[in-house]
C-alpha cells in the first residue's frame, strides 16, 4: 500500500463537486485509491484528477494515413505525457496491438468507425452506409462493438453537386431519429461530427447527446444544448483551420468555401456565445490527421482567450467530462490516476498545464509538455508524431 500526502481536489463520491482537502490518501496494490485521511498539518504536493481528451484519433499521423504500431504507441504516450489520462476515441479503425488496456496507457473509450454516407467523409476512415435504411442497424452494430458510444458524420461537403456544393447534412431527420434510438436501445450514446448550422436542428430534434465542433450551432441552439445537458466539443484548433479549408476549396467550390470562411470569421464570439449559454465545453484536441498529439494545452488555452476563467477550465477539463464520460475523478475506489503538482494550480492555467507527474494506476510518468502564454509548446522528441 502507498501512500500520497498533500492537497487533493477530492470527493467522496461520484456526482459531487470536488474540493480541496489535505491529508493522506492510500493508493492499493492494484492501483486505486484506497483510504482518504485529512491532515491538516500535511505539508505537501497539489494533487488534480487526469485531464481527458473526448476526441482523439489514435492511429493515425495524418490525414488518411495509418500510424505504424511503434507511431500509435507513441502517440498514446505523447497523450499520456501531456496529462491526458482518459480518451474518448471519437471514431477510430483498429488499434495496434498493446494500446487498449495497457496499464501504463491512458484508458480508451471507443465509439467504433465513424459512419458516414458514401463520398462524404475522409476516405479510409468510415463505415459507409449505402442504403440509408440501414443507418439504424449500423448504429446498433457499432454500439456493440464499442464502449458505449456511436460516432456519426453528421455533415460535410456534398461534392454531387458541382459549383453549388455546400456544407449539407448527410442524414434526413427522421432516419437519424431511428438511428440514435437504435443505438439508445442498446445502452450506447452517439456523438455527432457537425460544423454547419443546417446539421445542428436535425441532431436536435433526433436525440443527440454530444456535439462535436458544433462550429454551426445558434444562440437558441446553443440554450437548448445546455438545458438539456447535451455538451459540446469546441474542438477550436481545429475551428482555426477553417480559413485554409476555404483556401482550398477555392474556386471550385465556392459557397461551401464561403460557408467556411464565414465559421471562421465568427469563431471567437462563437465561442463566447456557446460559453455564454451555459453549453458544458468538452475538452477535445481532434488529433491524428490534422492535429499532433499531446497538445491538448493548446486547445485549453484558446478556451481561457476566449474568456473562459482558469478555474473553470480545469473543472471542465478534468472531473466534469470524467462525470459526463461515467469516469472517476479523484475518489475513494477509482482509479488512482492523478496530476501532480509541487504548487498549487488553482486558478492557473499555465501551471495546471504543467504537471510535474503524470500517474495512471499510481504509477508516475514525467510530464513532458509545457506550454507559455504565446500559444507556444515545447514537446519532447518522444511525443513528436
Ligand atoms: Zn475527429
């Protein structure tokens, strides 16, 4: 049995708010916390619970392309290393061998491949489905075979149609209705990937209960999301990229650019908006493809310049997902994963960023990022995939 000293952001329970206590918490053989015991004349280290990551792609290094096993592992570490202690995969193929339930690894959540009608997502990546009947027996078998969660491609470029191509729903209400019922019906929820506005009523009024970018989403969209308590993945470095998808699309395709162009003119006071409606933010890096692992610092710290406060990005950040995902956070019986600080990272984002440990099961890995206020990030050569 080991044992931890120093200032916890602990609860009893799941489902309450932490706080911070001092004293001596037990870690069991196996790795989960065991007895929590306040002390206050415990001098000592700031303990938070892992940071998670609801959208990550392990497997791969960019667009359409396929990690190399040694280059997944890598990313996991890349991850881990950053303090993200639990994944939600967000859509994945398979993972190389040693990744899922690797002690020293955080713990992944899949939603199964991405499903998506024909030519309308990245190649490689989804399950397409032909016949749209059939979107409710997809999303029933996807559920089964994943963790809990179904991943849909609820929009994206319909290249059918010429010059006049444009951001579109791939799924008629109704359709998608049946499908998220189907996967209910099973026990799993589905989360969305939607930039458009014209995907978001649909996925609304069919039961979604996750957003993906939501980049799309209105004002009143965005109240109902949060009084329904459907959160939303803001995934903003992946918002910022908007412009060179427009850029691309060029002339070929000029309205979807310009759809484009317009989400990224708006995407600071779009977030604000989300922000301001009460909307529960996710933290989600999007990498593999676009993104590099073990940035999930970067995304966070486009939060706080939107105006989101420190303290409430870490609450967001780590036990408020780790409740929405049925994850423990620092509590007795969970899973002794934790962040480590010699200083208190209360109310300090920069600090909160940079752990001095990382530890998943109790076992302690160096952190490896640290990031400063010019948006910058320093990774080590491990974690450079
Ligand atoms: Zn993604």
């Amino acid at each position: 049995m080991k044992q931890l000293s120093g200032n916890f952001y602990y609860r009893e329970h799941a489902n309450q708010d932490p706080r911070w206590m001092r004293g001596q918490l037990t870690i069991t053989e196996d790795g989960y916390f065991g007895s929590f015991r306040e002390d206050l004349t415990v001098q000592g280290d700031y303990f938070l619970p892992g940071f998670c990551d609801v959208h990550c792609h392990i497997g791969f290094v960019a667009v359409g392309q396929l990690a190399t096993p040694q280059e997944a592992l890598a990313q996991a570490e890349a991850d881990r290393d950053c303090g993200i202690l639990a994944i939600r995969d967000c859509g994945n193929l398979e993972y190389a061998p040693g990744i899922l339930g690797n002690r020293a690894l955080p713990p992944i959540i899949r939603c199964g491949r991405h499903i998506a009608r024909p030519k309308r997502y990245m190649r490689l990546l989804p399950i397409e489905v032909e016949n749209l009947n059939d979107l409710p027996q997809v999303m029933a078998s996807q559920a089964e075979q994943s963790d809990g969660w179904v991943k849909i491609v609820a929009d994206w470029i319909d290249r059918s149609n010429g010059a006049d191509s444009d951001l579109d729903p791939l799924w008629p209400t109704k359709i998608l209705k049946e499908g998220i019922a189907a996967a209910h019906q099973v026990g799993a929820r589905v989360t969305a990937h939607a930039f458009s506005h014209k995907a978001i009523a649909g996925l609304l009024e069919a039961g979604i209960d996750c957003i993906e970018h939501g980049s799309g989403i209105d004002e009143d969209q965005a109240q109902e999301c949060a009084s329904r308590g459907i959160p939303v993945t803001p995934t903003l470095l992946q918002v910022e990229l908007f412009d060179e998808f427009a850029a691309q699309a060029g002339k070929k395709y000029p309205i979807y650019a310009a759809t484009m162009q317009k989400m990224w003119e708006r995407r600071r006071e779009h977030f604000v908006m989300l922000h301001d409606a009460g909307v529960q933010l996710l933290p989600g890096t999007d990498s593999g493809g676009y993104q590099p692992h073990g940035e999930l610092g970067r995304e966070l710290m486009l939060w706080e310049r939107g105006g989101v406060s420190a303290s409430e990005i870490i609450d967001f950040a780590t036990w408020r997902v780790r409740d929405f995902l049925g994850i423990a956070a620092i509590e007795l019986g969970a899973r002794a994963d934790y962040l480590r600080y010699s200083s208190d990272p209360t109310g300090d984002l920069m600090r909160a960023l940079s752990p001095e440990k990382v530890a998943l099961l109790g076992r302690e890995f160096p952190s490896s990022t640290s990031v400063s206020r010019d948006n910058s990030l320093r990774i080590s050569t491990k974690g450079a995939v």
